[in-house]
C-alpha cells in the first residue's frame, strides 16, 4: 500500500461510523420499545433510518460527482447529522422520534456512499486493498457493541443517545483530517450517462438483488435484539451475540482479496446468498437453541461481508469513472435504503401476524428469490468496465 495512502485516517472513519451502527442497530428498537411503542411503529421507525438513503444518497451522489467536491460533501453531511440528531433528547412521542430521525439520517446516510468513492480513489490501483480498511469498521461495530451491552446493562436505556451523539462528533472531526485524493481535481470525460449504465438489464437485476437481500435483513436489524430479550438474554449477551457475527465480518474482509484472486464476484454472491438463506431459517427455526444462534452469528460473514464486498467490487465494474458517486449512491438507495425501509416496516406487520419463526422464514424465502435472479443474470465478466 502506497505511503501516501492516509490508511488510519481512512481505517478511523470507517471505525467510527460502523461504531455508530453497533450502537444504533442492535439496540435502538429497544430505545423504542421503552416508550410503550407497539411493533408495528417499532418496525416504521426502524424505518425511517433507511428510507432517507432511498433519496439522500443519490441527491448528494450528484452533487459530489457535478462538483468534484465530494470531501464537502461528507464534512456537511457529518457535520449535520450531530447538529440534527441533538433534538432526540426532547422527544417522547413516536411523531417527534420519528421526524428527529429522518431529518438526520438524510444526512448521515448521505456520507457513507460517498466515503466509498474517497476511499478507492485514494488506493488507486490498490482496491484489492479496500478490505483491510473496511475491516476497522467492522472492529468498531464489534467495540460499540459489545461495549454498548455492557453500558446498558448498568444505565437506563434511555441514556443511549448520549452514546450515539458522541460517536457521531467522532465521525465528523475525523472527516476534517481527510484530505481529497488527487483524483478528485481530474475531471474525466465519459461517453455513457447514468442512465445509460442503469437500464442495463445485468445492473438492473444487481441493484434488485441487493435491495431483496437488505429486505431479508429487515427482521434481523429490527427485532433479533427484542427477540432475544423476550427469550432472557442479557442486554451484555445480546451485545456479544452481535459482536460474534461481525467478528466473522472481520475474517471474511482479511481473506476476501484472496478470495477474489481465486473465484470470481459470481460465485462468491451465490455462495453468500445461499448462506444467508441458511441463516435465516436456523434463527427461523431453532431461536431457543444458543448454539444454533451462536453459529448462524458466524454466517453475517455472508449474508453483510461477502456480499457487502461483491456490491461494492460490481458498482466499481459496472459504473464509469464520471459516475462512481451516483453509482454508489444508487447501490445504497437500492439496498440499505429501499430494501433495509421495506424490511423494517413490514417485519413490524409480520411480527405480530406470524411471530418470529414466520416473519424470519419469510427473510429466507426472500434471499432464496435473490438466488435464482442471480443465477439467471449476474454475469460481470461480459460486462467490460469502461475505464
């Protein structure tokens, strides 16, 4: 890796901002549930976390990629999110959460997708290396996690908040010590608009696969934690049980540049797919056996890592240069955005309908549908990126 790559500036904003999701995911449904809130609002205001990166994303995209000021554009964006997010403190009503909510993670969502472009363009001809960077997000997931429990299990869990504020000033005083890569100034000309690249029947079929696979993850990131407790488990115990996935996490992103030398994108999304299929239906089935949930813990090195890695890897094949941002931004509109809203809300309305065994069940079918669509039409290798 270049000298000049400012790896731990890079590797610290990515430990950050996973940090915030370790606080956020895990337990801010049981944040919620301490206002007496029904499932089904749980599920629309889990909601509200994703629906902003079906717009946010791709209205920033744009600005980055016209401008060629993408650096800006993640400052504000992080700078907003803490400002915004300072209102949580006064809101006790599912209205006011709820609005608090989408209004900062317009922004928040805003700053990942573009940080991605920063990213690779600093490694250049190194994004095999992407991984190893990528991988300090996953250890400060693992630390707010499991640290987080820990907390939670001493305080009120009202005091979650302040958590989530701090980290959030964290990432924006990190954003101020990234410099834009030299990249950033060169201004290249490209003869495909973003259209263009979108109705390609291969990247369309890409984008609704990832958008089914966020879908199925709905149930998990929405009530795994409250299922847990209504099973006995510890807050610390839920905290090391989501710490064990992204430990997996942490494996899978050390080994994946060799794994892609040795097999191609296509195998390894349907390797991945398949077990995440596999680990929705042993929650579905067995949520009462500890092992088995100790071990399909260890499969989000599949169903979030590997096919994380592909998504990312395949917007960088199929988008030109001249639209990396929006290519990222529309990657995560579809996915973390479209498909983690859906997911989110629906899981709410299955909850009480089906229980938990139905509502996961369902997540499995879901990845099983990503499957065939993958099967019939994910084919990267004729698809020549265009450089």
């Amino acid at each position: 890796m270049s000298q000049s790559l400012p790896y731990f500036r890079l590797s610290g904003f990515y430990l950050f901002y996973f940090a915030l999701l370790g606080t956020l995911v895990p337990y801010w449904s049981l944040y919620l549930q301490s206002f007496s809130l029904t499932s089904q609002t749980i599920g629309l205001l889990m909601a509200m976390l994703h629906l902003s990166r079906v717009v946010a994303p791709n209205i920033w995209g744009w600005i980055a990629d016209k401008s060629g000021h993408r650096i800006r554009v993640v400052r504000y964006g992080a700078f907003l999110t803490w400002v915004i997010f300072i209102a949580i403190f006064w809101q006790t009503s599912a209205l006011g959460i709820g609005v608090v909510m989408l209004l900062f993670s317009f922004f928040w969502n805003a700053v990942l997708p573009q940080f991605e472009v920063l990213t690779l363009q600093h490694l250049a001809a190194s994004r095999d290396r992407y991984s190893q960077i990528r991988l300090w997000g996953s250890v400060g997931f693992i630390l707010a996690v499991v640290g987080t429990g820990v907390i939670l299990d001493r305080v009120d869990i009202r005091w979650l908040p302040m958590v989530a504020l701090m980290l959030m000033i964290l990432i924006w005083l990190n954003t101020l010590l990234i410099t834009a890569p030299l990249v950033e100034s060169t201004r290249r000309q490209d003869d495909r608009s973003l259209w263009s690249i979108v109705k390609t029947p291969q990247v369309m079929v890409f984008l609704l696969i990832f958008f089914l696979v966020q879908f199925s993850h709905g149930p998990y990131y929405t009530f795994y934690s409250v299922m847990l407790q209504d099973l006995g488990y510890s807050r610390g115990r839920i905290g090391q049980l989501w710490a064990v996935g992204v430990i997996a996490e942490v494996l899978l992103f050390m080994l994946i540049p060799r794994l892609f030398q040795r097999f191609t994108l296509r195998h390894i999304m349907l390797l991945s797919l398949l077990l995440c299929s596999l680990r929705w239906m042993l929650i579905a089935f067995y949520p009462d056996q500890s092992g088995v949930l100790w071990f399909a813990q260890l499969l989000h090195a599949a169903s979030f890592g590997s096919l994380h890695a592909v998504g990312i890897a395949l917007v960088y094949h199929y988008f030109s240069p001249a639209t990396q941002g929006r290519g990222q931004a529309l990657f995560a509109s579809a996915g973390f955005g479209a498909g983690g809203a859906a997911g989110a809300m629906l899981s709410g309305v299955f909850w009480d309908a089906w229980g938990g065994q139905g509502t996961f069940l369902a997540a499995a079918l879901i990845s099983m549908l990503a499957i065939v669509m993958a099967l019939g039409w994910i084919f990267p290798e004729k698809v020549k990126r265009l450089d």
